[in-house]
C-alpha cells in the first residue's frame, strides 16, 4: 500500500455560529481571539506545524475578516516598523502565509460541514487533505494534526481525532462503532451522527480533526442530508467504510470546544495560564476570584 503524503487542508468556515450570537452577527466565529489570536489562527498554525503546503478557506456571508487576516497589511506593517513596535510587527508577519498558499472558495449557503467540505472538492482534487474546525481549538505539544499525521503515515485511510465524552453527550458528536481498539487508535466498522445515550455503540467521539481520503466526495456528491436535515460529513466517511480503513487516534492534549460560551472561556483560561507572559498575573487573578 503507497501512503500519499497530505500536503492539503481544508477550513471550513461557514458555519453561522448561531450559538455564539451576538458577537457572531457582524464577525465570524472563527475570528474570535483567545487570548490575542483569533480561532482560526491557531488552526492555520497547527496546520503548518503539521507539515500542510496549502490551505483551503470555505468561508460564507460576512467572513471577510478571516480572508483580511491572512493579507498582508502593508500600511500597518510600516506603522510598527516606522514607531520601532517590532514585537507586534513580528506578531502579525508570522501569521502571513506565502502568495498562493491559501485559496478561497464559498459555501453559498450553510447546509452542513459535509457540505462545506464538498465545496472544497475541486481545489483539493485527487488527493488526502485534512480538515480543521477553528472551533475545536486544541492545546498539545506537538500538535493534535502533527500527531495524526505521524499516525496516517504509518497506517494510511482516514484517521479522525477522537476522545472520550460522557455517554450524556454521545448526542452532540459523531461516535464511532469500535471494532479493534488498541488504547490509543480505535478502529470503527461504523459511524453514527449524533446518537442518543441510549443507543451509541460507543462513548468515543469524532472531533474536528480529521485526516480523509478523497474517496469521500463521492459519497459527499449524493447530497444527502442527515441528523438536523444538515449534510453531515460523518454519513459520508461511514458510506466509505470497507473500502478505506477508519480510525480514530486519541491524541495527546486537551481540547476546547470554543462554539459554546464555556469551553470558550476555559480556552482563554488554559492557554492564558500557558503563557509564559501572562501566567503568573491571571493565576492571581483567577485566585481573587
Ligand atoms: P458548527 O456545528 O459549530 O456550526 O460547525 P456553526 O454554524 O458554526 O455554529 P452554531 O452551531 O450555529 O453555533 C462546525 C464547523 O463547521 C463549519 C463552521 O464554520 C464550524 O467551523 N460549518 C458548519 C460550515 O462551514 N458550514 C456549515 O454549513 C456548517
């Protein structure tokens, strides 16, 4: 079996962050900051440290602000220079990715991620690509992608970052139906979309990490929708199941669901404490609390 290396991801950025209103009115969700980096920044950087070439923006409505981010700001970047601010110069050239690198494409409207992810179809073409939710936000060294790579490299198919989660929560998630598992990857013969507690094979569960085959846009070309009448991307992946191998990696780190006002706010609190800049002062703070 030859294993092509994945040079390719795929953000999808679309989605109307509905849980997040109002700050999501007039501003992606994905350009809210955790401590002084946006979401998706984060997920770029993750990416790259993970060896990706060329990433891919699905982005909708209202989401220029994402493609801004990732320009060149010329006029900004003189200003720190010309006032000798070369920290906050260094800050903002180190997110810029070389010309060509990024490209844009739309999700005209939000039918769900396996939509989003189907409309990156033809910039990706033939090959494995990865795809990052910026919501997901993920603390670990080396990086959560950087290990599924390591993983992939070795056993190929598509490879899913997963955890554990409360059988109360098996609803919120894609579970994986486990049919080998070793303690660090689970083999699934299946997936189901968002089960309730009652009936999910298991508690493991897919999270916005994912390492994927393009086989899967065939499946994806059906637009079918699924749970909550959204085209799900999880119905797909199990329709290729048999034919590509699937497996979740329990990766090293803590992960934050930043798409809800808690894990977003204990995201700041974690990787506020894991600067060494801040960290003393917030423990303070946090303390006086
Ligand atoms: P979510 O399920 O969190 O949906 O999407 P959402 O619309 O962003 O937020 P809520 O649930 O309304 O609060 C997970 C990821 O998939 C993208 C989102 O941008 C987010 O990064 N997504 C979702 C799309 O790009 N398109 C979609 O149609 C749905």
């Amino acid at each position: 079996m030859t294993i092509k290396p994945v040079r390719k991801a795929v953000f999808p950025v679309a989605g109307q962050g509905t849980r997040f209103l109002p700050a999501t009115k007039a501003m992606p969700k994905e350009m809210l900051p955790v401590v002084d980096r946006p979401l998706i920044q984060y997920a770029v950087d993750e990416a790259r440290d993970a060896g990706i070439e060329e990433f891919i923006f699905v982005t909708g409505r209202a989401k220029s602000a994402i493609e801004d981010h990732f320009d060149r700001s010329s006029e900004l970047e003189r200003s720190l220079e010309e006032r000798g601010k070369l920290d906050a110069l260094a800050s903002i050239m180190d997110g810029v990715l070389e010309p060509g690198q990024i490209s844009y494409t739309r999700q005209q409207q939000p039918l769900g991620l396996g939509h989003a992810v189907w409309c990156a179809r033809n910039l990706v073409g033939d090959e494995p690509f990865a795809v990052l939710l910026a919501d997901d936000l993920i603390l670990a060294a080396p990086g959560c992608l950087k290990q599924m790579v390591e993983t992939y490299n070795r056993i190929g198919g598509n490879v899913v970052a997963v955890e554990d989660v409360p059988r109360e929560h098996t609803d919120r998630y894609g579970i994986l139906d486990v049919s080998n598992d070793d303690g660090k990857i689970a083999e699934a013969k299946g997936l189901v979309e968002k089960p309730a507690p009652a009936d999910a094979p298991s508690t493991l569960s897919i999270i916005g990490r994912y390492i994927l085959q393009p086989e899967v846009f065939r499946e994806l070309d059906r637009q079918e929708a699924g749970v909550g009448g959204e085209i799900q991307i999880t119905d797909a992946i199990a329709r290729t199941i048999g034919e590509v191998t699937f497996n979740g990696l329990r990766f090293d780190g803590r992960r934050f669901d930043c798409g809800n006002q808690l894990g977003f706010i204990e995201a700041n609190i974690a990787f506020g404490l894991a600067r060494d800049d801040i960290s003393r002062e917030l423990r303070e703070v946090l303390k006086s609390y």
